[in-house]
C-alpha cells in the first residue's frame, strides 16, 4: 500500500471511509460494513488498517480432535499471521457467537501479533487484560469476558463473518470503535481523492453550523451547496 494513503487512513475514522467509499463509487448503497455495537479496547488509539488474516476459533468445549493436530493448526496459525503481508488485520470469527466465552485476544495474543508487525485485531468473539493489552495494537471485538474458556483454533485462512460482514483472507480492513468495513478493491487507487472530496463537502455545512449568527437561513443555504456537492 502507498504509504501516503495508509497514513490517510489511520487518521480518519470508520464512518469517514464508508462516506468516502461511496463518493469513490459515486452512489449510495455501500454495504460492506459491520452491523451492531462493537467495543474497542483502544478507541483513542488510530484506526486499525491492513489487509486480513483470517481464522476461526471456539472456546465453549473442549476440542475433540487429537492435541497433535490441535497444536500443529495452532502453529500454522501463527505462522499466517507472521508472515502475513503488511499492513495486516487479524481477523477472527469465533463460531461460538452470539454466546462466546473464550477471550482469546489478552496481553499474551495482542503482544504476540503486535510483534509479528500486526495492526490490530478486529473479532465477533471476547477480548480481556484491559489495560494491559499490547500498546497500538487495537482490538475490535464482540464482547468483553475474563476467561479463555477451551479457545482453540478450528480454521486457517477462510472467508469469516464478523457482526455481519464478511471478509476474504487479503481484503483491506479498516476498523475503529464504530466498528469495521472492507474496501472494495477497485476503489483503492481512488479513495485518498474520494476522502479529500467528502470532508471539502461536509465544509459546506460543518462551516457555517460552527460560525457566529448561524441560524436558519444560513443552514438552508448552506444544506442547499451540501445537497448539490454530496453523492
């Protein structure tokens, strides 16, 4: 990725990529977003960008396969996510949703991945070790829990759903406390023009709103420009 535009995309936020997605696309209908209330162990911290890494977990039972085969996927899992190209995103769907109980994302995984050079973590599943976690790396998850449970990884490198959208091993992820969406490839080459666009527009109003005497005819003509200017 050009770094110019990875650094873009840290700065701004979730909603400010999907606008900008559909001012790249130039309609309405983008739909390759997360659905419902997501927690983010590092809201403050910038958004979490990077092409996917994917795998699915369980924790709510035992795993009934052999322990050699458990720890050899286990292996090959970290092995993924090490050599993962960068930016990458971890991105992990426990199947155990919407009742999971296994927290696999603590101070031991965030430091493990952080140091594989990861962004972050976006997951449908538990984090814990609040406060602890590792330091920019930020973790988009389901829930909040203390324990582990029998976490244990059942899939490397598959299609995954995370409150409603699906992500492909190397789709590009951009994710914060709003939750998470995936860039349509094509828009890539596009989307640093298509943002500079969306915030030049959202100036039409977000100026006048914020000067003295605004009041109702400002707002009309300045809704007027935003309305002509928008997708």
């Amino acid at each position: 990725m050009d770094p110019a535009l990875l650094e873009l995309l840290r700065r701004v936020d979730t909603p400010s990529v999907c606008n900008a997605i559909e001012v790249a696309q130039g309609r309405r209908g983008f739909d390759a977003f997360t659905r419902g209330t997501m927690l983010c162990s590092a809201p403050g911290e910038p958004a979490v960008v990077g092409y996917a890494a994917t795998a699915r977990i369980s924790a709510l039972r035992p795993p009934t396969e052999d322990p050699a085969t458990i720890r050899t996927r286990r292996m090959a899992y970290y092995r993924m996510m090490a050599e993962a190209p960068q930016p990458s995103v971890a991105v992990i769907e426990d199947v155990d949703f919407p009742d999971c109980v296994g927290a696999y994302w603590g101070e031991i995984n965030t430091t493990v991945h952080k140091g594989f050079g990861m962004a972050g973590a976006l997951t449908n599943g538990v984090m814990r070790d609040l406060g602890d976690l590792a330091p920019g790396f930020p973790v988009v998850a389901g829930s909040i829990g203390p324990s582990h449970g029998f976490v244990h990884v059942l899939e490397n490198a598959v299609p995954v759903t995370i409150f409603g959208l699906r992500v492909a091993p190397g789709e590009l992820v951009h994710a914060d406390r709003h939750g998470a969406v995936v860039v349509p490839p094509e828009v890539i080459p596009r989307l640093a023009g298509a943002i500079a666009r969306m915030q030049a527009t959202e100036k039409l109003v977000l100026g006048p709103a914020r000067a003295p005497g605004f009041d109702f005819a400002a707002f009309e003509a300045a809704w007027s420009a935003f309305e002509a200017a928008r997708t």
